[in-house]
C-alpha cells in the first residue's frame, strides 16, 4: 500500500452521503461546543458555526484533530481540503481503500486463474490497519470513522 494513494474521492473532493450527512450526535455537539468555547474572537465562532451548519459531524470531527486550528480563517477550506468520507464501519473504509488500491481485485483475479479457493487467502487486517492509520488521520464520533488525509 502506498501512503501517497488515497481512496476514491468525491466529485470536487466534498464528502457526500447517499442518504444525505452522517447523523449528528451528542459526541459531535460536544466537539463543536469544546471548540467554540475556546474562542474569544466571535468571527471565528461564526466560522466554526457555519462549518456544522455545512458539513455537520464530518466537521465537528475535524474539529477534534490535533493539528487543527479552529481559529484559522481557512478552518472550512482546511477541512474540505483533508475529508475524505465517513464509514459505518472501519472494516468498509478499509475495504475501500484496498479497492482503491487495486488490491482486491488483482487478488481476486490471480485467485480465479490459480483456481484458489475463497477460504485459501485472507489478508492480515491488523497489519493493513496500521499502514491505514499511518495514512490518515482518523476520528471515531457517534459510532462513524471519519476519515482525513494526512
């Protein structure tokens, strides 16, 4: 896997969801409260206010990223420019990222030509975790991954 290769993005690189936004919980107001309560400029509140307002729980996980400065000016450009998407389940976003890969489907193809059953290979999840998450930044909020690049 290389680090430099990202999963499949959105049209213009905006998270999208079939359903609409990824539901907004109780672990997402209480990101978006910690961060509007440590600013003191209300230019900056309206900032982080107007990215819940676009972006809903994707931003208010952004919000919980070490390195993100919730007073920048560019904070909703930062954020768009780093999202990639949120997943259910991590074993879907990694499932995406080997597809992004290429790699399940030239496992796949080599398993066919070989004749090799299904149950022959599987692939060390733990191993490929940690290379994910040498990757991305990923936040856990309200029961969704979301997903940013390094």
């Amino acid at each position: 896997m290389s680090p430099e290769t990202p999963p499949p993005a959105h049209p213009e690189n905006e998270p999208s969801r079939p359903g609409g936004q990824v539901p907004f919980g109780p672990e997402a107001a209480a990101s978006a409260e910690h961060s509007l309560s440590t600013l003191r400029d209300p230019d900056d509140a309206l900032r982080i206010l107007h990215g819940i307002e676009e972006a809903g729980a994707s931003f208010a996980a952004y919000l919980l990223l070490p390195d993100t400065n919730v007073a920048a000016p560019d904070v909703l450009e930062n954020f768009y420019n780093s999202y990639a998407d949120a997943w259910e389940t991590f074993a879907e976003f990694r499932h995406d990222v080997l597809e992004g890969l290429g790699w399940l489907q030239a496992l796949k193809k080599v398993m066919r030509e070989q004749g090799i059953p299904d149950d022959h290979i599987t692939l060390n999840h733990a191993v490929i975790d940690k290379r994910v998450l040498e990757t991305y930044d990923v936040v856990h909020l309200d029961g969704w991954w979301h997903v940013f690049n390094k």
